[in-house]
C-alpha cells in the first residue's frame, strides 16, 4: 500500500512539469529560441595559443526560414584584440559574396540580447550550399572554423 502511495505522489509531481521546457522561463521569443539552437562562439588562438579573438556566428536560415531562404546567411558579431585585424568569411572554403560591417545595434540585435561598443558586427552572404556548412572566420593569420548542419 506504502508503495502506491508513492507512485501516486511521484506522478502528480512529475506531471506539472511534463508541459514545460527550459525556455519558457526566460520569457524568450520564437525566434531568440531558434537563435539559442543555432549559435555557436569560438576563441581564435594565435600559434601560441593566446587569445586573439572571440567570434560569435548565428545562422539566420535557421532562425528566419521564411526570410533567409535564398542564400546562406550569418550574423557574425566578434571582438579583435588587436582591433586592426580585418574580418575574413569563407563558407565550405568559398569566400563571401557580401559582408557588411554593422552598428552595434542593428535587426539581429534583438535575437541575441547582445551589444557592446568593442566587438565588430557583420551580415554575410554566401551562395546557396549542401550539407555540412563550414563557416571559417579569419583575423589576420588566425581563424576558426565553425560546422553548422543543414536540414536535408
């Protein structure tokens, strides 16, 4: 009898939180949601594996289907220790089409609740890609790369 009693208490427990998930909490949009499952933050390290950089990479197909359709689109924020490197984007070893340095605040700011005077800002384009995206991201002689799925 003790043990049914347990069971009993153990399901009305767990089944108020069976409708819930983690993001309801944070009181977060559709689209911040998508934005957190389709970010990704890299160091880039010199040879001597000091920190030169930290790159920030968003994948807006993703997160704006209905937008981002036509072309592989990324909202790159990244912070320059040197702050005179110039940003390089290659996409599956191709290099951009379009990459437009933007404001701090800008249409995608409101995605990552993010914004800072010291990082740099961007919204590249590539062409249209299958499978694996590998998005390299280069500050003078260092980069990194990033690996973004595609739905298939």
């Amino acid at each position: 009898m003790k043990f049914l009693y347990i069971i009993a208490f153990l399901l009305v427990t767990f089944s108020g939180c069976a409708q819930k998930n983690a993001f309801e909490r944070f009181h977060i949009t559709q689209s911040q949601e998508l934005t957190e499952e389709n970010i990704q933050s890299l160091k880039i390290t010199n040879p001597k594996m000091d920190v030169v950089g930290v790159i920030t990479a968003v994948y807006l197909n993703k997160v704006k289907p209905e937008v981002y359709k036509k072309y592989e689109y990324f909202y790159i924020y990244l912070y320059d220790k040197k702050k005179n490197e110039k940003a390089r984007f290659s996409l599956n070893d191709e290099p951009a089409f379009i990459s437009e340095e933007i404001p701090a605040r800008n249409e995608f700011t409101h995605l990552t609740s993010f914004e800072s005077k010291w990082n740099n800002y961007y919204f590249v384009k590539f062409k249209k890609q299958k499978g694996t995206l590998h998005l390299k991201v280069s500050l003078g002689k260092n980069s990194s790369t990033f690996l973004f799925k595609q739905d298939q």
